[in-house]
C-alpha cells in the first residue's frame, strides 16, 4: 500500500499503485465529469456539429471515433 498526495488538490489517500501521478477519487470525478459536459457554443473543427466536449475542439463522434465506424456498418 502506497500514501500519496494528490497533485489536484494536495489531499492524501491510499493506493494499491505507486501512481506517477496521483490523482485521488474526489479529482478523478471532477475529471470524469468535465469529459462529459458538452459546450453547445462551439462547432467540432472535423465535422462542423455544434457541441464539443468541454475545453476540445471535437465533438464526442469525432473524439472517439463514432463517424469511422459508422461508415465501415
């Protein structure tokens, strides 16, 4: 077991893992949810949609990938 400081806000929690960089639940969370907030005020720069994943310049089906595999169906 490893006690670590997370790097995001300086709390310490316990690891199964010698992280690189730790990061704990509270932070991953936050970063969770701000991988899935859509910002309806920008276009996607390869498809042109509205709505882009927060702090990108891609929507989601350009991000992951949706679009190529919806081609190859």
């Amino acid at each position: 077991m490893y006690s670590l400081r997370c790097f995001q806000c300086g709390s310490g929690f316990l690891s199964s893992f010698n992280l690189e960089a730790p990061i704990c639940g509270k932070c991953i969370q936050k970063a969770k949810s701000l991988d899935s907030t859509i910002d309806y005020e920008k276009a996607c720069i390869k498809c042109g949609k509205s709505g882009v994943i927060y702090r990108k310049e891609v929507c989601h089906s350009c991000y992951f990938g949706f679009e190529k595999k919806e081609e190859g169906l």
